[in-house]
C-alpha cells in the first residue's frame, strides 16, 4: 500500500526517495531509468520495489472501518 522505509531484500533505506520519484516519473515525465540512476538506487532489488509498487493508499482510505 506504502512505500516500504526500507528493502525487502537487502535492507538498504529507500522510503525517504520515493516521494521525488514519482513527482519525476508522473509529474515530469522523465525516464524512469535515468531518475532510479540519479536517487542512487543501483541494486536490482531496490530498483525493482521501486518499478513494482503499486500506490493504493488513496484506494484503500476510502473505506471506512465499521
């Protein structure tokens, strides 16, 4: 649902990026390769949390809880 603060794999912090990748890739427009390269994230595994995650908090904070 969120970012995770830090990666699954190899433990690396990563939240703290999150936020200025996604104004880059959706609100720029910029290649999500050269952006991932820029924020520093080199392993495989970061960079596939990254391309991978799927931002459904605004989806799941329309139910209310009963």
């Amino acid at each position: 649902m969120i970012i995770p603060i830090r990666c699954f794999s190899c433990g690396k912090p990563v939240g703290h990026l999150w936020e200025e990748y996604k104004e880059r890739t959706e609100e720029k427009g910029e290649d999500k390769k050269k952006v991932l390269d820029d924020l520093g994230i080199k392993r495989y595994c970061c960079r596939a949390l990254f391309l991978g995650h799927v931002d459904l908090l605004e989806e799941v904070a329309k139910f209310k809880k009963s």
